[in-house]
C-alpha cells in the first residue's frame, strides 16, 4: 500500500517504520523542519532496549508532497490536525482512506470538514513511542490497535485496512463502537495527563493521593452525564477503575503523561480536546461541567506562565 503518515512525530515516525518494514511505500510527511531534514540525511533513527537502528525513509514537508497515497495516517497532536488537512487538500482529493489514531475528542469532526464521512476510519491505540529529537525516537513495548470505520455502511476496505497494519505487526482490530472507545481514553486522559501536569506528578504519585477518587469522579461524572446527553455510551465507574490500573509501577506508574511531557517542552497541550471537548459540549448539550471548564482554564493558565502560544 502507498501510505502517507502525515504528523511524523513520535507516534507516526514509530507506524512509519514498521509499516515500511512489512512491505509498505511509507512517506512521512512533517511540519518540524529539523525532523524532516534529519531523517532525509541520515535516515530515522530508533532506539530500543539502549540500541540504535538507523531506518532510511522518505520524509517531506507538506508543501513538497506531490504523489497520492491509498491511505494516509494522521498522527499530528489534536490541535495540529486541521492545518495540516489543510496542506494536504491536494493529496485528499485523490479519495484516500484517512486513519485518525490521535488522542482526544472532536478528531472526527475536525477531518469531515476536508475529507467526506464514508473515507473516515478513526480509533484509539495503545502503542507509545517518544521523540528524542529530530530525526530520532525511542520506543518501548508493543500495543494495539481498536478502530471503526465512520460510515461502516459506505465504506468497504476496512479489511484491507486491518491486513495492512497486521501484516506490520500493529495489532489492529475492528472496534464495535468506536467513539465510545474514544470518549472511555478522553476520560482517562482528562483526569491523568491534567492532573499529573497539574501537580507535577507521575501517574503513582496521583494514585497516591488520598483524595484521587473524588479528583477523578470530578472529571469522569461531569464526563458521563455530557455523553449520555450526546448520544455516546460512557461508564464513569469502568474508566476510574481503568485508571486504577495504571498506579502500579509495572503498568504506567512510574510514567510522566504526554501532556506533563508536553509542559515541561514548553510545547502546546490537547486540552482543548480533552477536558476543554466535554466542557464546550456540555455547554451547547446545557449540562454544565464545571469542574472541565475549570481544568482547561488552569492548564491554559499553565501554558501562559510558560510563554506557550
Ligand atoms: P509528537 O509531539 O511526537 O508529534 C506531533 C507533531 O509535533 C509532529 O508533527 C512533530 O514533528 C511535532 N513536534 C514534536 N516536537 C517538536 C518540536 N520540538 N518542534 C517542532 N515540532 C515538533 O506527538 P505524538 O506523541 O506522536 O502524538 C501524536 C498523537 O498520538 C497525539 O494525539 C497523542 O496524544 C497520541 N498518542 C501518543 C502516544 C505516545 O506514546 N506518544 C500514545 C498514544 C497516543
């Protein structure tokens, strides 16, 4: 399959290997100069378990894109994604299939205003990968890959879609509803990666604290009630004990969240589409969430002391 990976950041840089490696013509296509200048000179560089692996591959900013691709996979951060839609309107018009895997709510929406509803595939996947610098990620553990065609009824190469990225080893499966797939990370997220960035903390440290249930029920029933108004199927009490999960340190304890990694790179967060999505909705659906509106203010507030834009 010709694929294009449009957002080659950590997690697409980490897709773009191993779907080239299984056979796939990859390019990845990328905004950060110095990344796509690395990886043009000396090829992509991936480290795991302490070695080295020097993968060449094809690397361009948008504007330098000129060929068509079967499928492109979005993998820029939430807020990074309708500009990059927007450079790639050329390549779009060719009727590829569009894969969403980002974190957040709204991803969705923000695609069907460039790309018609039955080439919509969207899921949520639980492989991680981090940028080390340009040209160059770590990666640790395997993951998978749960996703759903946006109009199962129109579209119809969602197999081939699931061979490909199986034949790369991604573990993908086909999700029965996808967008309460979506909501049920929003939820952990919304309450991990705000909190932890909030209080400076790991994810153990959050579960430390006496008082982290009435912390998490503060996000994830605003959460609930905001679904439920919205038509999506979402279980507070499954999500909180999702995120008990994670405390131990040989599931994500010992983890600082995207978010908290995102703060500290003096870089933007997703909160507009995580806490600051449900708080919005409420609003237009009138179910006030308070408590996400009051989240998304203080990590925008964050931003600000840091001098992030
Ligand atoms: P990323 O920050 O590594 O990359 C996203 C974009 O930001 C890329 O275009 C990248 O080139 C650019 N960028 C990164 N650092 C930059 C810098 N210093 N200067 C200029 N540009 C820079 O994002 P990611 O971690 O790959 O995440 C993509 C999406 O996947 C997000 O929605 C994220 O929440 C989600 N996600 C991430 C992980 C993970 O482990 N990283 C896991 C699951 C889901």
């Amino acid at each position: 399959m010709k694929i294009a990976i449009a957002g080659a950041g950590a997690m697409g840089s980490r897709f773009g290997v191993k779907l080239q490696q299984a056979g796939n013509a990859v390019t990845l296509i990328d905004n950060w100069a110095a990344h796509v200048q690395a990886i043009q000179a000396n090829g992509l560089v991936v480290t795991k378990d302490g070695h080295d692996t020097v993968v060449p591959m094809t690397a361009a900013l948008p504007q330098d894109v000129h060929s068509t691709f079967d499928l492109v996979i979005l993998f820029t951060k939430a807020m990074q994604m309708d500009h990059m839609l927007q450079e790639l309107k050329a390549q779009l018009s060719n009727q590829p299939a569009v894969l969403v895997l980002a974190n957040g709510i709204g991803n969705v929406e923000t695609i069907e205003r460039y790309v018609p509803q039955q080439n919509i595939v969207a899921g949520t996947t639980v492989w991680s990968s981090s940028l080390t610098g340009p040209g160059h990620i770590t990666v640790t553990g395997t993951g998978s890959i749960s996703l759903q065609a946006i109009a199962p009824d129109q579209f119809h190469d969602l197999d081939r879609i699931v061979d490909t990225l199986n034949g790369a080893g991604l573990k993908a499966s086909p999700a029965p509803d996808v967008l309460a797939a979506i909501w049920k990370k929003a939820g952990l997220n919304s309450v991990l990666n705000t909190y932890c960035t909030l209080f400076d903390c790991n994810i153990a440290e959050f579960g430390a604290l006496p008082n982290w249930r009435e912390l998490t029920a503060g996000v994830l029933d605003e959460f609930q009630a905001v679904a439920a108004a919205a038509n999506v199927a979402f279980d507070a009490q499954a999500d909180t004990d999702l995120i008990a999960a994670q405390f131990a340190p040989d599931k994500n304890g010992d983890h600082y969240p995207s978010m908290h990694q995102d703060m500290a790179n003096r870089r933007p967060t997703e909160i507009d589409f995580l806490n600051g999505y449900v708080a919005q909705l409420g609003q237009k659906l009138r179910v006030p969430a308070p408590n996400n509106a009051l989240l998304t203010q203080l990590i925008h507030s964050q931003e600000a002391l840091h001098g992030i834009a």
